[in-house]
C-alpha cells in the first residue's frame, strides 16, 4: 500500500521486496502461509503518525498471551536508498522468521506461542545477518567487546549491549564455520 507521491518508491519497493524475499526463502530454506502487507510511507513522520503498527503483543501480559502474528511491513522513504533497501530486508526477514517460528494458522500460533518464546537476540539477530552478512557495526561491535572485556565471561555484557548485532554477530559465525546451509536448520 503507498499514498500519494509514492508511486516510484512503490514500484522500486515492489521489485526489491520480491527480488528480497527469493533470496531470504532461499537463505532460511522458507517460504511464507500468507502473504506479506507491504506499506509505504513518504516520510518518517509519516509513519510515526500511522496507527498501524502499534507494539508487537509477542509477550503476556497480566497473565494473558497475546497471539496476534506479525504480517505487515511498514517502512518509510528516508531519502537514502540503501537505508530503505536495508530496513526493507530487515522487516521481510522478521515477517518470513515469525511466520516460521509461530505458524501459519491459528492452532499452530497458539501451540508456539504456548511452546516457544524465543530471546530478541535471536529473531533480531538473523533477521539482521540475513538483511545484511557481515557488517562493519558487528565487526567492531566484537572487535571493542574483545577489548573491553579481554578474559573471563563475555556473555552478559556481548548480549545486554545490544542483543541484535550480538545475535547477528552469532549467525554470522554459524554460516562461516558450517556453511550457509547450516543457517537453514
């Protein structure tokens, strides 16, 4: 979906997310139940505007779980191609994982929701290692955690920092010591 002034970046968007999510299915050996809502927005104040994308009620909450599934993709045109490529297979990546993780149909929603709660480090991290690879942040983000922190436990701190390029950090290891096939499993 796009309004008014956002046909071209629509159109691009179109082709990238298609062209995207062939490589991401290919990356994650997965393909999506249900199609993907793409929404474009002209501007970030735009889609900070939208009541579209409230909070993801992936947690419970006073005893209730929240079962809702995540199927939308809300990005805004920032001005810079490559952030918008970037943030645009990052959110493919997140919607192709959850509806992996969590199950296309609602019985299979409310057993895994039930059966698996799994760390942000963890769907944010391949959801950046496959949007991305390897990047310059994660490379210095481990580079300066070597540092800081030269012997003993590593693993608090490496995750409480900043859990995605921890957990990007970790699939990239995962897919250069094994093999990109082994991301898959």
């Amino acid at each position: 979906y796009f309004y008014g002034g956002g046909e071209a970046s629509a159109h691009r968007a179109a082709e990238y997310a298609e062209q995207e999510l062939q490589r991401i299915t290919a990356l994650v050996g997965y393909y999506p139940y249900s199609k993907t809502t793409l929404m474009l927005y002209n501007s970030v104040g735009d889609l900070r505007q939208s009541n579209v994308n409230l909070p993801l009620p992936n947690a419970v909450n006073g005893g209730e779980a929240q079962l809702a599934r995540m199927s939308k993709v809300e990005i805004a045109f920032t001005g810079k191609q490559t952030d918008f490529k970037r943030e645009m297979s990052y959110q493919i990546t997140q919607v192709l994982l959850n509806d992996m993780m969590y199950g296309g149909s609602l019985r299979e929603v409310l057993q895994s929701n039930y059966l698996l709660q799994l760390p942000d480090w963890f769907v944010g991290g391949a959801s950046a290692y496959a949007a991305e690879g390897w990047s310059v942040d994660m490379d210095a983000y481990m580079r300066d955690m070597v540092r800081e922190y030269p012997t003993g436990n590593r693993t608090a701190p490496f995750f409480v920092r900043n859990s995605q390029l921890a957990g990007q950090s970790i699939w990239n290891y995962v897919a250069e010591r094994y093999g990109y096939g082994a991301v898959q499993n």
